[in-house]
C-alpha cells in the first residue's frame, strides 16, 4: 500500500513523497541544501515493514559491503541504504528507508 505524507527535509523541493511498506520512493536530494544525504547503514528493525528510524537504531557505515557484512538477523540488524538524517515533527532526529540490501 503506498500512501502520501507531509514531505521531510530531503523532499523539500520535489513536495510530496510516498512511503510503501519497504522504504522511500521518489526521495530526490538536493546536493546545494547539505540537508540530509543517502547513506548505506545497519538499521535495528525487529520487523522489516517500518519506513522510518529513530537515529538510535541506525549506525552509518562506510559502504554497501560494510552494511551487508555487518548484517546479522539474530541481532535484527539489516544493511539498508537511508535518507536521513532529519528531524521529525516530535522533534526526533530520523532516517527513511530508501531500500534494504538483503
């Protein structure tokens, strides 16, 4: 199911985004803004359906191979490329999903 949202910083200049259960589609960065960059990532997700992080469960790392070799289902950590990061609207430093690596 996609369905419309308010747009966050890095959709600022493009309006509105959408957000399906497997990450960010139509996310277009603006490279002048330096607002928020894509970046790959082990993301803590107990459940894969989520398309925003809180800051907390998201460590950067340097490349896709980093984030896949990093990956351990066990620890519900996954390799995924995200957006962030941005503030949301209660004030929280986040990430969307742009796509999962696995």
């Amino acid at each position: 199911m996609t369905r419309a949202v308010a747009p966050p910083m890095a959709c600022l200049a493009v309006g509105v985004c959408e957000v399906d259960n497997v990450g960010m589609k139509g996310i277009y960065i603006d490279p002048d803004a330096k607002l928020v960059d894509e970046r790959y990532a082990l993301v803590y997700a107990p459940r894969a359906g989520r398309g925003r992080f809180a800051e907390d469960c998201v460590t950067i790392v340097e490349s896709a191979d980093a984030a896949r070799a990093g990956a351990d289902a066990a620890k519900h950590l996954r390799a995924a490329k995200v957006v962030g990061p941005a503030r949301s609207s209660e004030g929280f430093r986040i990430f969307y999903l742009v796509h999962w690596l696995d």
